[in-house]
C-alpha cells in the first residue's frame, strides 16, 4: 500500500505526531510491534507543555479519568521522618503543574483516538529506499511471519534507542545502560500518604543490598504505581538481598500495606534502561 506518512512505533510522541496529522487529513498509518496493550504498570511523569498537547486532543476530565493525574507534591522518608522535598504551594508559586501518569495506559488512549489507522502486530524489518531517499519500511505480521511492503511519502521513526529508521537515515547514537535497573508493580493507594503525592523510602541496606528504596506515584481511581530502584545482582536472588528486602518492607507499615506478598523480584515488572544521545 501506498500512504502520506507511516510511522513506526505507537510510543506517546508518534501517536501524537500520527493523530494530528490525521486530522489534518494526511493519510497515516500507525505500526506497533506489540500485538495487545503492553502489560504492567511504571510511574512517569508528564510536563505542562506535553499536558496541553494531549488536552488539545482529547477533554482533560477523560484524561484525568483514565490516564494522568495532577501532581499535588513529592515527599521522602529517610527511615526516620518524612521530609517533603516538592510541595504544593512550590508548584503553586513556580507555575508548574506536573502530572503523574502509567505511559502505557496514555499511549493506549492515545492509539483509541482514530484519526490514523493504528495496524497491532506489525514490526518493520527493513527500509525502502528509492534513489537514496527512504520511501517506506518492509513489515512482517509478528503471529504469521507474513511479509509485505509500505510506501509512504514520508517515514517516522519512533523505535526507541535501537531505532531502525534513525540507522537507516545514518544517525548513529552510542547507548549505554543505566547503571541502575527498575522493578516496577501497580498498587490500591495507601491511606497513609496524601492523596496525588509521590513519596520514596530510602533503604538504610542500600549499599550492601543494591536495592536503593521504594517509590510510589499516584494514579486516578485511587491506584499507585510502585518503583523499585536496585542493581542487576539483586536479581541472582542472594540471600541477603532478601533479607534485606524482607527487613526493608518490615519496617514500615505502610510499605507493608503497599507491598503486601510480593516477592523481590519475581512478582515485579523488570525495567532495564538505556541512555544516550545522538549528535543531530
């Protein structure tokens, strides 16, 4: 098939990018490797400007209720005391309103919009180029392993850091990874922390353990989405890693609330990252 712009990766910025060019009645087509919703749930963050883009798309009061939530302020409980560390009235007077979200829960709203047609299943495996230009990508359906073709005026990539389209364009990027990886899991908000406020307990054991604390960041209808900063050797399940971690949860009620029977870190959602930049 032939199109106006194909854009490779469902992520929020491609989605963006594909629903207002639909509505400026530019053909687009939308590939996502992924069959289904990706499963889990991680914390992120959404900054004003990115909340007025996604208000222009769609009413902030459906937003609110199934994707993003305002947050109030940030907290930290250093084993001892809570000391807040962003308050509301710093918000307040800075101007700021940052608003806490599941990024797989705003990408799917985001795919629902229909101003593009959204193809599930699909992974690009190459590029097709026509006098040294990009005309397009080579798909193949990840459940048939059938292959095809799409031509398209104008190819977007967004890939994530192994990016297909940005090799192809000769854009190299040297990554690295975070030192650092991320074990992540969803939650009933706990009564004990305010509602729409973040908060992190620092582990005492963190340097012995290599599990540096627990985060918490509050979503709408009253869920959390938890995060578990620690170092890729907790993952050999050493038995003082978990003793720690059992000493670590035991030393707070409310991270037991939080918590609950979860094992570290087989009932959690790994998160490796990767970092770097490109130099255009």
């Amino acid at each position: 098939m032939t199109t106006d712009f194909v854009v490779v990766g469902g992520g929020i910025g491609g989605a963006v990018l594909a629903e207002l060019l639909g509505r400026g009645g530019k053909q687009v087509v939308v590939l996502e490797r992924s069959s289904a919703p990706p499963p889990g749930v991680r914390p992120e963050i959404l900054w004003p400007r990115t909340m007025e883009v996604l208000f222009s798309l769609g009413p902030r009061e459906v937003w609110e209720l199934e994707a993003v939530l305002p947050l109030r302020g940030v907290e930290f409980h250093d084993g001892r005391r809570i000391v807040p560390l962003i308050t509301a009235d710093l918000l307040r007077d800075a101007g700021v309103q940052p608003f806490s979200t599941n990024p797989n829960q705003t990408r799917e709203s985001l795919l629902r919009l229909g101003s593009f047609e959204l193809r599930r299943g699909v992974e690009a495996i190459a590029i097709l180029k026509e006098k040294g230009r990009i005309a397009g990508v080579r798909i193949r359906d990840t459940a048939t392993r059938e292959e095809g073709e799409i031509e398209a005026h104008y190819t977007v990539g967004d890939d994530g850091t192994q990016s297909l389209v940005r090799k192809a364009c000769g854009i190299d990027m040297q990554t690295r990874e975070f030192p650092m990886d991320f074990v992540c899991f969803e939650c009933a908000w706990p009564a004990a922390v305010p509602a729409a406020t973040a908060r992190f307990w620092l582990n005492a054991e963190r340097r012995t353990s290599g599990i540096a604390g627990l985060a918490i960041v509050p979503l709408p209808n009253a869920r959390g989405a938890g995060l578990v900063p620690l170092l890729s050797r907790v993952f050999d399940a050493t038995p003082s890693a978990e003793a720690s971690w059992s000493r670590f949860c035991a030393a707070d009620p409310t991270v037991r609330e939080v918590i609950r029977d979860r094992r570290l870190p087989h009932d959690f959602v790994r998160v490796r990252r990767t970092e770097g930049r490109a130099h255009s």
